[in-house]
C-alpha cells in the first residue's frame, strides 16, 4: 500500500510493504521525547466512530491498522474506556500498557486475552469497588464517585507512565477533548458514509487545531495529526 504526503507539502510517497516505507511512516508518527497525550482514532466522513457492526474494525484499513501499531510503540500507556472493551475486545499493546477507565469496575464481559496478565490496569473512582479479574491492576483516582480526565492522567503519570495514547471510545475521547489535555489528534477519515448514532466527538465550544501532517493512501483514507493551535510547534 502506498502512502502519499499532502502536509507538509512534501510531495512524498512511500510504500509501506517495505522496510524504508514502514520507517517512513514512523518518522512521521513519532514523538520527541518528554510527555504528552494523544487521542488516536477512526471516523467516517459522516462522523461515526463505528461502523455497521457496532465496532470500528469495519472502518478501519491496513494502513490505519499499521499506524495504530506505531502509535503505541512510541506510547508507554494506551487508555481506553470499559465499553469499547467490552464492544470490541481488545489486544493489549506488546510495547505499552493498557489502562482500562470504568466508572464502576466491572468488566463484565470483557475480552482481554491471558497473556496480558500485569500489564493491564483497571483505573476506578475512589470509592469503586472493582471486581478485576486475576492479573489486572486496579488503580484509584480522584477522590470521588466520579472521574475526570485530568485524574486519568494524573494517576498514570503517577506511576511513570507520561506517554499517554487515549483510544476511546466517543464518551472517554470527549471528555479528553473537553478537558483540554490532547496534545495531538492522529484521525483517521475513512472514505465511507454512515449513520451516525455516536460521533467521534461530543464538545461544546469550537477549538481551533492547526494541520501537523495529512496522509492520504491508495484507499482514498486520509491519515490527519491535528493539535491544538497554542501548541502546534511541540513536537
């Protein structure tokens, strides 16, 4: 699969099959060092961020699927929230931890394989009681019934982990954006027309983000790194 780069305006296009190709790619997608946080998802033209069978495989491409797995090579930790878990099953990231955020603490119905014994945590209010199933981590935050992104963050931070990856779903996604704590939005846009029942984002206000890079491959999938205007020149 070929992927072109429209911005910066570089005219470039590099086959990601190959070895050169594929280091291309993660040139493009890396990080300089220090912390931040990230939101890494998927959207039809429409907004959705799922498709027609309720997860967001049917909307992805290889290419999308390639960068996911870069994007976490460069992250220490991948949060995500407990119903996409539950909805889509999830495949704990071989380089980053995976940090599961659920208001009440329970995985019912969870699909996380065994092998990912110690490198999950399950991020809960205070005053949850979690029923993690063997293997997984429980981690409190924030001081009451409820959690806010920002005691996400802290939590996790406070135990080393600084190179953060929120991969939604729309709920946990919106309150990130709406908190303000995205350093870069990495969007995948797929070239497709869908129902919208939850859009990618649910925010009030506008917030104007500034174009760091913009991809396009042979699919017609356009690969978006977007971050907020005020800090468009970090990394």
């Amino acid at each position: 699969m070929r992927v072109s780069e429209l911005r910066p305006a570089t005219g470039e296009t590099a086959d990601i099959a190959t070895e050169d190709g594929r280091a291309w790619l993660t040139e493009r997608y890396r990080r300089p060092a220090g912390g931040y946080v990230r939101l890494n998802m998927v959207t039809t033209l429409t907004g959705a961020a799922v498709g027609g069978d309720g997860t967001s495989d049917s909307i992805t491409s290889p290419t999308d699927r390639t960068i996911l797995g870069m994007i976490r090579r460069d992250a220490e930790v991948v949060v995500v929230g407990a119903e996409s878990v539950r909805a889509e099953g999830y495949v704990v990231p071989r380089t980053a931890a995976l940090a599961i955020v659920s208001r009440t603490g329970r995985l019912d119905g969870h699909r996380l394989e065994p092998a990912a014994a110690g490198r999950v945590m399950l991020v809960v209010p205070a005053s949850a009681t979690p029923g993690a199933p063997a293997g997984i981590d429980v981690v409190h935050a924030g001081a009451g019934p409820d959690l806010s992104p920002v005691e996400i963050v802290e939590a996790l931070r406070s135990r080393g982990l600084s190179r953060i990856v929120c991969e939604g779903g729309p709920t946990l996604a919106s309150a990130f954006a709406t908190a303000d704590l995205i350093d870069e939005y990495c969007i995948t846009v797929a070239p497709r027309i869908t129902p919208v029942e939850r859009p990618l984002l649910s925010i009030a206000g506008d917030r104007e983000l500034a174009v760091a890079g913009a991809l396009m491959d042979e699919a017609g999938f356009s690969y978006l790194r977007l971050r907020p205007a005020g800090r468009a020149s970090r990394g």
